[in-house]
C-alpha cells in the first residue's frame, strides 16, 4: 500500500506520511481487501439471517402465546356466562316458587276468611275508614329551615293483608308496597304513593299537594294483630275518600 498526491500530471509519492490525496493497494492487497469486505458482507448477511429467523421465532412464540391467553380468556368468559346463566335459572325457580308459596297462602288465607272468588281476591279487606286531621310538619319555606305544622284533611284507612302474622316483617312490608303499587291502590282510585313525609317540602309544596284533584296514599305503617284470624294489617292515609269496591270487602 502506498500514499499518494494526485496532481495534473498524474500521482506523485507523498513526501508525509499524513499528507496524502489517495491510497494505491498491490494487487494482493486488494484482492485481500475485496476478500476482507465479501466475508463482512457475508457476516453482515448472516447477521441480518438470523436477526429475522429470531424475530420470526418471536413473533410466532408472542401469537402461541396471545392465542393460549385468548383461549383461556374466552374459556373463562364462557364459564362466567355459564355460571350467571345458572345462577338466573335458579333465582328464577325460587322467585317462581317464591310467587307460587305466596299465591297459594293467599288464596288459603281468603278461604279461612270465607271471601268470595278465593283465586281472583287480592286478599285485603277494609277494616274501617275515617276521617282524620293530619298534623304535616314542613318547612315555612324553600328559603328558610323554620318548620310549622299544618292542619290537614285526610282519611286514615285499616286494612287486613292476607298474609299470616308468621310471615317476617320484612318480607310483608315489601308484599304490601308491591301490592299496593301494582293491585290495590289502583282499585282504590289512589293516583299516587308518597313513601317518605313531607318535612323536606315548604308549605306552598305542601298545601298544592293537598289541593290537587288527584287522590294520593301516605304513611303507611303495618302491625301484626293477633286477633281476627291472625293476619298483618296495613294502615296508610289517603287524600280523600278511597273507592271502596266489593271484592274488598269481608264476606262478599
């Protein structure tokens, strides 16, 4: 090998060893050279060979591995799915059987009551209804805590429910809040139940509410008479007079 300078006239030997424009090779260190740069193409290609065969590898051991987490995933949601479905099934069965027990205590309950059409009748028979004066505590107004008490018009209602005085209080006050939604306010011409009290409204609230057509049934409590055949009462209050029909009525 050996440093030159290109000039016009051609290539003079440099007299520096680091002044020089190029380097001229023998012919065996050239072919040693192009030796030298096919082997690290060679290596290079190899290199890049097994750079994608391991990426490959990668890339299919990451999908065996997705697939299998897939696999176990989807099982697991198909289990789930099984276990609600069966969970529904057997809630379904008890709230049938449930809807079953409760039916036919009713329909025991109107027997030894001697009610007419034991099957059709809601099993509530009215005890009495009077005319009551409700003492309403309410807010003087929206922009005031100050409460006062109205003097308001009402009627208090008794009720025999056809459900035995063994029947757990909690289960007999959610029966009658169903009942009374879905069967006997309706029958009594109640357009509206007010679960709560009126404490949280202001007078002018209140007084609307008393003076609106519409028929309404609030404070409801219940109590386990011991008497009278051993049945749960309800009493509740209702804006005006409630229908009285005859099929809630005993012995008719």
């Amino acid at each position: 090998m050996e440093k030159v300078n290109k000039g016009a006239l051609g290539y003079s030997k440099s007299k520096s060893p680091d002044d020089y424009t190029h380097v001229i090779y023998t012919k065996d260190e050239y072919k040693s050279n192009q030796v030298q740069i096919r082997d690290l193409n060679n290596d290079i290609k190899r290199l890049e060979r097994d750079y994608n065969l391991k990426i490959e590898k990668c890339n299919q051991s990451a999908e065996v591995k997705i697939a299998k987490i897939q696999a176990e995933a989807d099982g697991r949601v198909a289990e789930a799915h099984a276990e609600a479905a069966e969970h529904k099934n057997r809630a379904d069965s008890f709230e049938n059987r449930n809807k079953n027990l409760i039916r036919v205590a009713i329909e025991r309950a109107n027997a030894k009551r001697k009610l007419a059409s034991v099957k059709q009748h809601t099993g509530y028979v009215f005890l009495s209804v009077e005319e009551f004066t409700f003492h309403c505590e309410c807010l003087v107004s929206g922009k005031s805590s100050k409460k006062t008490v109205l003097k308001l018009p009402c009627f208090r209602v008794r009720m025999q429910s056809p459900y035995d005085v063994t029947f757990e209080r909690k289960a007999v006050i959610d029966l009658i809040e169903a009942d009374i939604l879905e069967k006997i306010g309706v029958k009594m011409g109640v357009d509206a139940t007010y679960t709560g009290n009126f404490i949280q409204y202001d007078e002018d609230e209140v007084r609307r509410i008393w003076a609106d057509d519409e028929n309404f049934l609030f404070k409801v409590t219940h109590k386990a008479v011991f008497q009278n055949k051993n049945f749960w009462e309800v009493e509740f209050f209702t804006r005006n007079m409630p229908l009285i029909s005859n099929d809630m009525l005993e012995n008719t």
